[in-house]
C-alpha cells in the first residue's frame, strides 16, 4: 500500500462491522475446497482456480475482503459475456449498477461502479493476481474525486 491510501484509513470498521462482516462471510463461504478444472499451472495456494483463455465464474467467484477497511466483494458467478452477479458490503449490502469481467490475453479485469448509498459513481477497476490470489487495482471514490491503490483478498 502507498501513501495515496492514507485518506482510505480514516473509513476504517469498527468491531460491530467487523462482526457483521465475519457472519456474511460465513453465510456466503463455499461448502467445499475451489479448484480448477483440468490442468493448469500450480499457484501458491493449490486451491486457488487458474485463468484460462476464456471468463471463468470460477476464478473470482467468493468473498473478497479489503484489509484496509473490510470492505468486501461478493462474487456468486460470471455470465459467458463477462456480467458479474457481484454485491458490494460496506457493511451494508449495496447493489452495484455495474459488474463486469474481462480477460486481455493473461490479465483478468473486473470492473464495479456503485451509485448506491452516497457513493455516486465510485468505482473499482481491478486485476486478478494469481500468483498471490488478489484483485488488485484503483478504487476511484466519486464523492471525494479521490483515487486509492487497493487490494482484496480471498476469504
């Protein structure tokens, strides 16, 4: 993390959140370990799912928390033409008016814009990392016209 997430800090969860956050964690985990379908490339964690050619539901399906304030990104699946089924936790449930996906060669891009709940047109634009599993990118906050460096991991 930078320095350019310093303002990020100050929107840090309390317990209440932090407890809140933990219970949709829980509802939403899966039942059984994620893996890849047919042969890939091992990553660091053997049960992270491989990229392949096409958008694949698999690979970013889950919770994905930012460390720096719990935030979190459900991702139930991903329609063949990139749609994500995705919801924004912060951490009240907020619809997003976009969620999308898209693979350019290598790099998978997810996409989010929220105009729910005063954040009028924020938005993530984030990368998958295989190799640490993490979306990685910039959340741009609309209200503050401020840009942040982020990351969320997989819980």
């Amino acid at each position: 993390m930078t320095a350019v997430n310093n303002g990020a800090m100050r929107y840090r969860m309390g317990k209440l959140h932090a407890l809140r956050l933990l219970g949709l964690m829980l509802a939403f985990a899966p039942v059984g370990a994620a893996t890849a379908q047919g042969t890939a490339p091992a990553a660091k964690n053997p049960d992270t799912p491989a990229v392949t050619g096409t958008i694949s539901g698999d690979v970013l399906k889950g919770v994905w928390v930012r460390p720096d304030g719990g935030y979190a990104i459900v991702i139930k699946g991903a329609g063949p033409s990139g749609q994500l089924d995705a919801m924004y936790y912060n951490p009240s449930p907020l619809p997003f008016a976009k969620a999308q996906a898209s693979q350019e060669g290598a790099i998978l891009r997810a996409f989010f814009e929220i105009r729910a709940g005063g954040y009028n047109g924020s938005t993530y634009e984030l990368s998958y990392d295989p190799a640490v599993d993490r979306l990685k990118g910039i959340y741009y906050q609309a209200v503050a016209k401020q840009k942040f460096e982020v990351y969320f991991v997989r819980k």
